[in-house]
C-alpha cells in the first residue's frame, strides 16, 4: 500500500494549551507540581485549542491536494504536521519519499547570509549533498532570476526576488511530496506561471505528489485534482476539487449572510450553515390581491432540480393567484443572482415585448431557458408580478429555487459563451 500512498494522516489533532495571563503560565509551571506532591488534585490554568481535530486523509502518488479554509482553518498547522516541524497531539502522520516544503516565505533563510550561501545552506537542510547542490546550482539561479543578487545577502532581497529564490530552492530536490503553502501569492503573473509549469513538471517526472494551500479558486481547482476543506481545525469535505471549492464558497456565503437573515422578518427558512442543499432564505411577499405559488425550477422532463450542468436546459415556473378583484393588467419579472449577490440576469415580459395580461382567478409562468451557460456555482431567483407599467410591483418572491452548477472547468467566472478558436502560424 505504501509503494502507492505518498501521505497517510489518520485521525490526526493538534491541541495547544492558551494561557490568559504570563502568571497563569507561571502557575501551570509550579501549582500542580506542588499539589501534586501534596497529594491534593491540580487544576489547569489554560485552555485547550483544538487547531486540527480528526482529521483523516490519503494521497495517492501524482496526486495533487488543494487545502481550502478561512484564516484560522488550519491549514498551515496541517502542513506543518506532514512536514514534522510540529508534533500531533494524537493521531499519525505517514509519510513516504522525500518530502520538500515551502511553508512561508524564504522559511528557512538566514537573512545576514548571501543568496549564494542560503542555497547551499538550504540544500543540505532538505538533504542534497555538496556534490548535488553544486550539480543543481545554475538550475537554481536560472529559475529564480536574480542575476548578480545572488552575491548580496538576502535581507536586501525584495519580497518577489527572496520567493523566487526559496522557490528554487525548495523545487530543485526533486521531492516525492511537495508541500506550498500561501507564499506563492506573493508573486506576480507571470512568476505564478512559471512556478505552475515548475510543479507540473516534478508531478509528472516524479509522480509526485503535492499539497498546495490556497484562497484562488482557480489555482485550486486548476492545480488540484482533489481538494480538502478545513473549517475552524475540523475536516469538512475531501474530494474533487470542484466540488470542495463550490462547497467551500457557499458556506463563505452563508456564514456572512447568516446575521443579515436571521433579523429578517419575512424569513420562513432559517439555513443550516454547511448545508448548501438548502434553500438560503424564501421570502414572499403577496398583497391581498395577488399570491405567488409553487415556485419550482425544472429540468426538460419537467423534474424539480437544485443541480445542473453548465448548458444544461432548464425551466423557471411559478404560480400566482388572484385573491380579490384585480381590474389593471399584469406583467411578470425574473432576476438571476449568484450567490455571493452578484447580479446576473434580470428582465420582465415588458421589455421582452410581451403585452400585458388581463388576469384571471389563476395563471402559471413558465420561462424556458435552453441552454443555461453558467459556471460553477450557487444561485438562486427573484421572481415578481407587476402592474402594467412595471413599476408597481403586486408580488413578488426573493431568493427562492436556489439551485448548483457544476461545470467541466473549460471555463472560470460567470457564463460560459460559445466560441471558436482560429489560430494561425507563421503569418504576418
């Protein structure tokens, strides 16, 4: 199993003690030892702080693991436990070949010691021999772009030239594991690039695998086949990238929306947070003269969906009712939003050219969309009855039919639009 698992965590915590005051440390230090010897029982002046708790994982060799989470989540205390610069409180931490960490930035460097003498330093510290540095060096310096800095030491690096430098570095062992943590933001497009093609090529000359930390969303799921999901030390979700990162997203969402909606008076649905399968709010608000009903969101078989693929065909449908004696004509209005409140799409049955109607007792709404080229994501409707100018609105129903897109990542932002590509060589 080994020969195929580059790193196994099992059931893996990290617990730190938290002292209020330097004098509860003091008495941590001395009391119990003194009671103890007393014969009386101890208390404990500190709190626990569980950074990590239960988390389990495997990765395969080639694999690459994004690791997704708010500040706080975890993250770099996980990769610092696979690193085995911390210790876990409980659980194991396996790991198999050479493992080559960039876990902050120029971590490592000594800042009063020249380029130069950081990369041999650095060298043997990740287990390179004399003869090896030596062998790799001008590999080193070509990546890392510095030119006669090399010569100065790194104190008087810029933040750009010391990453490139410790990137180098930390890439040019050939590790069967590589670990990156945040330290890759720091550089610019074009250093990002470069450093992408760099881990793509030690993934596949070594089948190596790789445990990248990031907050982009397009460097995870572009990256990483897998992802992993920490939130507040605990493990949330481990599995295709996509999926995690929509996850992920929408509990951002949620968590910054939840004291919002919890004042809400109309609110008929408070969320669970983590749970993305559920509606966020279904807010209506009727007159006494018109209701909306049975809002749904349908497949082409008519089948209610909270999930599609991008381009799939689907259909809005509503419901509203007459309750009293209406005697101006009716319009209707739908706007699409993401999430996290961006505005997509809106438009009413004025501006699509379709007259008003005289209403009756009852009446449905149905609006076909053929291809719904949206990206990965989460999304709801707003849709409302208008009078015949559009301006008044008689009712209307917020954030309702919230539905997921998952896509095939040809693609990143909003919409996906139909394109060809023409590409020609050698012309002027």
């Amino acid at each position: 199993m080994s020969s195929e698992i580059a790193i196994r965590v099992t059931n893996l915590c990290k617990c730190y003690e938290i002292y209020e005051t330097p004098r509860d440390r003091l008495k941590q230090f001395v009391l119990p030892k003194v009671k103890r010897a007393l014969g009386r029982e101890s208390n404990n002046y500190f709190r626990d702080f569980w950074a990590l708790k239960d988390v389990s994982f495997d990765v395969k060799r080639g694999e690459t693991i994004g690791i997704v989470g708010r500040n706080g989540a975890g993250k770099s205390t996980l990769l610092q436990l696979i690193c085995g610069t911390l210790t876990p409180t409980s659980g194991t931490v396996e790991t198999f070949g050479r493992v080559s960490a960039l876990l902050e930035l120029g971590a490592g460097f000594n800042p009063e010691f020249t380029g130069r003498e950081n990369i041999r330093l650095s060298g043997l510290m990740l287990g390179l021999t004399a003869d090896e540095i030596e062998q790799k060096y001008d590999e080193i310096l070509s990546f890392a772009d510095i030119g006669d800095h090399v010569n100065l030491p790194v104190k008087t690096y810029s933040s750009g030239m010391f990453m490139r430098l410790a990137f180098s570095v930390a890439t040019s062992v050939d590790p069967d594991i590589l670990v990156i943590d945040e330290a890759l933001s720091v550089g610019d497009a074009a250093f990002q690039m470069k450093c992408a093609s760099r881990i793509q090529s030690i993934i596949e000359k070594k089948n190596a695998a790789l445990l990248f930390v990031s907050h982009s969303e397009y460097s995870v799921r572009s990256l990483c086949e897998k992802a992993l999901y920490l939130n507040t030390g605990k493990q949330i979700a481990f599995g295709s990238s996509s999926d995690v990162v929509a996850l992920y997203n929408a509990d951002i969402l949620y968590s910054s929306r939840d004291t919002e909606l919890c004042q809400n008076e109309n609110q008929t649905q408070v969320p669970e947070k983590g749970n993305v399968n559920k509606i966020l709010v279904s807010e209506v608000k009727n007159t006494f003269k018109v209701s909306i009903e049975h809002i749904d969101l349908l497949d082409s078989s008519g089948k209610r969906v909270n999930e599609i693929l991008s381009g799939q065909s689907v259909q809005l449908k509503f419901e509203y009712i007459i309750l009293g004696k209406l005697c101006e004509q009716i319009t209707f209005v739908f706007n699409l939003y993401r999430k996290d409140g961006i505005y997509i799409l809106g438009t009413t049955t004025l501006m699509e050219g379709i007259e008003p109607i005289e209403p009756s007792d009852c009446g449905e709404v149905l609006v076909n969309f053929p291809t719904l080229n949206l990206l990965s994501g989460y999304y709801f409707w707003r849709v409302a009855v208008n009078d015949k100018t559009g301006l008044t609105i008689l009712a209307e129903a917020k954030n309702v039919c919230e539905f997921r897109v998952k896509d095939d990542f040809r693609s990143v932002g909003l919409v996906d639009l139909e394109r060809t590509w023409r590409i020609e060589s050698g012309t002027h």
